[in-house]
C-alpha cells in the first residue's frame, strides 16, 4: 500500500467562499467606487510597471479594489474577491488558511506572483487588507514585471499612505454565527507646511465562522510615515505587523467513483482532539525616497523586508484503504472513509529583502516621444524549515465522527531555500503621435538558488487611439518558471533544472464615455508542463521531464453603466483550456481541472431617492462546470449564487457614519465551490452556506 512519509502543504489555501456583492458609491448619487475597467478611476497601477501611465492608455488588462470597495462586500482576504472577477477563480481555498488564485486558468505562485507595494514578497501567509488602499491584479504572462513567476497574473498589494487631510475613522463587523471584528484608521499631518505625515491602521478579531471547529484570532498594527524634504524630495517608511491563528479546513473528496451530493459546509474534517490551530505571524517593512530631478526625470530608492513565521498543523485526510485492503490514492473510500494523517511543520521562517533602484523620464528623439523606466531589483530569500511530521494515525470519516490518537514524531526532512535574484530592467513607451504608441519591454534576471541561471523575458505592444477615451491594443510576452527536479533518491535526474518559458498574445480593445466604461479582450497563452513519470515510490522509480503545454486562448468581456441612481456592472470570461503534446495521449484535448469555462459576475446598485443615503446591492456569481480528474471522467456541475446588501450614510453630529449590511449565497445554494487536484489528490470544497453580515464606520 503506497503512503506518503514526506509532505509539504505549500499549495493549501486559506479563506472560504468568494463574497460577491455590488460596488457601492462613496456618497450618494456619485459615480461607484469599484472595480477599474479601463483605468479612468485610477490614474495609474503600479502593477502594470508603466510608471504613471493612466491604465486606461496602457496596453494591458488589469483590475483594481479599492479599500471602500472591499468594505461594502464585507472582504476579509484576498480571495473574497473572486465573486466580484470574472478572470479570478479558486485554488484551493480553505478556512483557516492562505489565499490561492487562479487568473486566466493558472494558478498563481504564492512565492513568486505576489507585490506589495511593487516589490516582491511572499504570500505563504495571511494577508490583511485593513491597511491597504487597494489591490492591484494583473492579467496575463508577467516577465517584464517579474523575473520569474506563474503565466496568470501578478497581484499587488499598495499600503495606505497618510493623507493630505485629517482623518479619523473606526470600524465594528460582525458576521454569522459569531466573529467580530474591530479596526481604526487614523491620518495626520504635523510640522511646518504639514511637512510629516504619519497613518495608523490596527485591527483585532475573534474569527467564528461557520466552518465547525475553526473559531481562532488575528490583530494587525500598521504605521505609515512621510517626511516632504523638499518640493521635490519625498521619503516614506512604513511597518506592519500581523498575527492570525486559526485552525485550517481540509476539502471533501470523490467517494469511490462517485462525486458526492454537497453535504453540509459546516463540517470541518480537521475536529481531532489533538487538532491545533494555522498560526501566521508576518512582519513586512519598507523605506522609498522619490527625489524629482531635472526635465521631468525622477529616481526612485525602494527597499523592503518581509519576515514569516508559521506552525502549519492539520488533521489531514489523505487517500483510503478499503475493507477489503483495496487503497484509494487519490480519493476516499466508498463508505465515506479515509485514511487521516498527522501533519506539522512548525516554526518555518521565511525572510525575503529587496532594494529596488529606478530612474523614470521622458526624452526625445527626432519626432519620437520616449517615457522611459530603467532600474535594477536585487532580491534575496531565505527560508528555514525544521524537520516535519505526515504521520498516519487511522482511519477518519467525512460525517466527521471518528477519534484517531495523535502522532506529532518529525519523520521527514524540509529542505531550507536561500536564493539571491539580480534583475535588471527596461521599458520605453515610444509615442509615435497623438494616437499610435509602441511599447517595449524587457528584463533580464540572473538566479542563484541551488543552480546558477540567466533569464530574458521581452514584452512588445502597438497601441492606437482611434477615439477620445477609446484604445485597440496588440501585445506579446514571455514569462519564465525556474525548477529543479527533487533532490531526492526516488528521482533520476535528481537536481536536473528545467525551464519553463510561457508565451502570451493578447488583443483588445477598451474605452469608455460618461455613461459606460467597457473592455473586450482576446488571449493565447501557452505554459510548459513539468511532470513526473514513473511509480515515484522507491529510488530511482521517478523522472521528472517537461510534458507538452497548458494552452488556455480565452475572450473576457466587462462593462460598466451609470445612469442616475442606477449601476451596473460586470464581466464574463470564456475561457478553452486544454492539455496538449503530453507523452500520455489520453490527457491531450482534455481540460483542466478545476478550471471552469465559463464566468461571469454582475453586480448592481440603487440610490434609493426616497430615503437619501441608502444604497441598495446586489450580486450575481455564475461558475461553469468544473472537471475534477485530469482524465475528465468526473467533474462537477455549474452553480451560480445571489448576494443582497445596502449601505447607508448619514452625517451626525459633524461625524460621517455609514452603516452596511449583507446577505451572503442569499439563497443558500448547496454546491460544490472547486475541485482543486493537489498532490494527486482529488478534494472538494462546498460553497459557504448563507451568512449575515453587519458593520457600522465611523469618519471624524
């Protein structure tokens, strides 16, 4: 009987069902505060790497969140908001977990996909959004961004800075059936001509969801401080630290050859005796000088550390052993049984530190109009790990009912990881005349992790202007993966480095007028595939190899209306994903795994005249079918769910008081959510049963 003696849960997610509701204005009768579809919100994104190019002239797709945004639909973490993008989708998101997104299909890497505030950091961690602005999300292949990361996407995280304006403002949430939630944030300015400036954000919550078993904590404290040297110097520092300790929920599975009905979502698989809680503590840390200089040039001096503790423990069902002896690897057994393991990996440190150095300007040359960024990225990385248990302990159930004894013995080693990254870049927006603009970008990244490696990722795009407020874009790009095949005796080409270089071509075409902002847009990305063949369960049993490619070619559409008191907006992602050239002919044509075809999420909001302050919301979040083998034999069906919400604001007594309520899955669908496939393993996840939200927030 084949079992597991080593394992590593970096691929589990945290953060249950995707909240969908509707964007919700600001103040009444103004334009939503919500998600950006060509960029006429948002000046620029810093996600997109063109400096302070308007988003809605850059030739790329990308999505913001802003803070008042993910307020109004109750946003905890990063994966809440999956109901609210049509290109986001689930990867293994649990309670008590970190978040894992896909975006066009692929799943993004948590230690290479991830920003916070442009630089890199590692998202193998709870992530508050109490102190940040907003959320940046990236669409498509990102070499020019990143020297190595995941086709998909990139995310970023941009941190409240201190305002120009007082501000004083205090928040109390409560949610089904229990958890409560508290948080500040304050803004001043002091000195001469208000030269300092300093922002505080905290936060304290008792987590009671309606996952069983999974009740826990989390605080944050953020400070944020600018000092304005000069008219043209600008020196910020800024600091957070956060804790969050909570017990994780393991997925569901096929029972035998059978999908199961939805059961009840409340049950939590991971209810031992001896179960303990996921407990993140994370300090992150950065200092940025921005000093203007001549004709419009500007340097830039970034510099961030990020410091993770984590004790990652689970009661974690993994496969079944039958009556009869027959074993189950990549399921539970017919009878609802499973085989339970004893998982912990306490004390993992992770530090990452970067020093990022840009010079930004514009120049001419001729009748060209050159806005240039050149810079350097060094990065450094280093993990630790202390030895690890995955130990089998008996036998579980998914009615949750059965008792197992614990067995906490550190049986397999956890290799620690250092790696230092050199990157060095470059980007021209050429403007050609008013309308037509080229795009070039390119970056260069030498690795030195177990192996030494140089990478260059280019990106080219034309752009034209065929109206005010209307642009038709062309682009092309690569982004590159770096992996090694296992140091271990099971494989034969042990240490054996692979590249994985991804291609994307992106057409489309976005634009916007007083009453509409819209976007339509066609991708083609192609992902090598790198696979293990053999048993892979004695020495020299397993060869890994790269196996043909992940080819997803999708069209997102979204669109946004605003006409008197009514908003609408939405969007919908057709996505074909299908595995081709793999040495197994009968997965090649197939999809994806937990990879839908279709989205599409709409929202819509409504000023209520007669009661001036209150606006009403609502959401609607449809997911197509899933496949959950990668043989396409099983899969589960389309769900869609309704949320409901309002928010009304009033002033009071010279303060701004604004009060919101929400309905989660308004109808209480019983669904299957995903069907993630990790570790050759099937695992289901339900959607989150209908759940009430309150809040009220306090501005002075």
């Amino acid at each position: 009987m084949a079992r597991y003696t080593t394992f590593k849960r970096s691929s589990i997610a945290a953060a249950g069902l995707a909240a969908a509701h509707a964007l919700a204005q600001t103040t009444p009768s103004t334009q939503l505060d919500a998600v950006t579809v060509t960029g006429r919100t948002v000046p620029a994104v810093a996600v997109s790497g063109w400096g302070d190019i308007p988003l809605s002239k850059t030739p790329l797709q990308a999505s913001v969140f802003t803070s008042e945004q993910l307020r109004d639909i109750g946003a905890q973490r990063l994966s809440d908001l999956i109901g609210i993008d049509p290109a986001l989708g689930d990867a293994y998101n649990s309670e008590g977990y970190y978040d894992l997104l896909t975006v066009r299909g692929y799943v993004l890497d948590n230690r290479f996909n991830y920003r916070r505030d442009g630089l890199p950091i590692n998202a193998e961690t709870s992530i508050p959004l109490d102190n940040k602005s907003r959320v940046e999300i990236l669409k498509g292949t990102s070499g020019m961004q990143s020297g190595t990361s995941a086709p998909g996407g990139l995310v970023n995280y941009v941190v409240k800075r201190p305002l120009d304006t007082p501000l004083r403002s205090a928040r109390l949430e409560w949610r089904q059936p229990g958890t409560a939630i508290g948080a500040v944030d304050l803004s001043q300015r002091f000195g001469t001509d208000q030269a300092f400036g300093v922002r505080v954000n905290a936060a304290a919550a008792h987590l009671d969801p309606m996952v069983r078993n999974s009740k826990g904590e989390r605080q944050l404290a953020a400070l944020a401080a600018d000092w304005r040297v000069s008219a043209d110097t600008l020196l910020e520092a800024e600091v957070e630290r956060s804790h969050r300790s909570q017990p994780s929920q393991p997925g569901f599975s096929m029972l035998g050859d059978t999908v199961p009905a939805p059961g009840d979502p409340r049950v939590n698989l991971n209810n031992q005796p001896w179960s303990l809680p996921v407990v993140f503590d994370a300090t992150a840390a950065s200092l940025r000088l921005q000093q203007k200089l001549v004709n419009d040039w500007k340097f830039i001096a970034h510099a961030a550390t990020q410091r993770l503790r984590t004790d990652d423990r689970v009661a974690f069902p993994f496969g079944c052993t039958d009556a009869d002896g027959t074993y189950y690897a990549d399921r539970y057994c017919p009878n609802g049984t499973y085989d339970l393991y004893d998982y912990r990996s306490e004390n993992e440190r992770r530090r990452s530190d970067n020093l990022d150095l840009s010079l930004q300007g514009k120049l001419q040359t001729g009748p060209l109009t050159h806005a240039l960024t050149t810079g350097a990225l060094l990065t450094r990385v280093r993990d630790r790990f202390q030895p690890q248990a995955f130990n089998f302990v008996g036998t579980g159930n998914v009615d949750g009912t059965l008792i197992t004894p614990s067995d906490p013995t550190l049986s397999a080693a956890n290799p620690d990881r250092d790696e230092r990254s050199t990157e060095l870049y470059l980007r021209d927006a050429v403007a050609i005349d008013e309308r037509a603009t080229a795009w070039l970008g390119l970056r260069h990244t030498r690795l030195e992790r177990d192996y030494a490696q140089s990478l260059t990722t280019p990106w080219i795009a034309l752009s034209y202007a065929f109206a005010p407020d209307q642009l038709v874009y062309a682009s092309w790009g690569r982004s590159v993966e770096s992996s090694v095949a296992p140091n271990r005796d099971r494989y034969t080409n042990a240490s054996e480095v692979f590249t994985a270089t991804s291609r994307q071509a992106e057409v489309g075409v976005k634009g916007a007028s007083d009453p509409f902002e819209w976007t339509l847009t066609a991708f083609d990305i192609q992902r090598p595939v790198v696979a293990d063949f053999g048993t892979c369960d004695v020495a020299n049993s397993c060869t890994t190899r790269l196996d043909g490619t992940a080819h997803h070619r999708g069209v997102e559409a979204t669109g946004a209306w605003h006409q008197g008191a009514w908003t609408l907006r939405g969007g919908s992602q057709w996505l074909h994903a299908r595995r081709e050239g793999s040495a197994d002919a009968s997965i090649n044509g197939l999809q994806p795994f937990n990879v839908p075809a279709l989205t599409l999420k709409l929202q819509a909001a409504y000023d209520m005249a007669a009661i001036p302050g209150l606006n009403l919301q609502a959401a609607l979040q449809h997911e197509g079918k899933r496949m959950v083998l990668p043989d396409n034999s099983a899969s589960i069906p389309a769900f869609t769910t309704v949320n409901a919400a309002l928010r009304y604001e009033a002033k009071i007594a010279g303060a701004q008081w604004t009060w919101r309520a929400g309905i989660d899955n308004l109808f209480d669908k019983r669904a299957w959510r995903e069907s993630p496939y990790e570790f050759s393993h099937v695992y289901l996840y339900p959607l989150a049963p209908r759940t009430l939200r309150l809040s009220v927030q306090v501005d002075i």
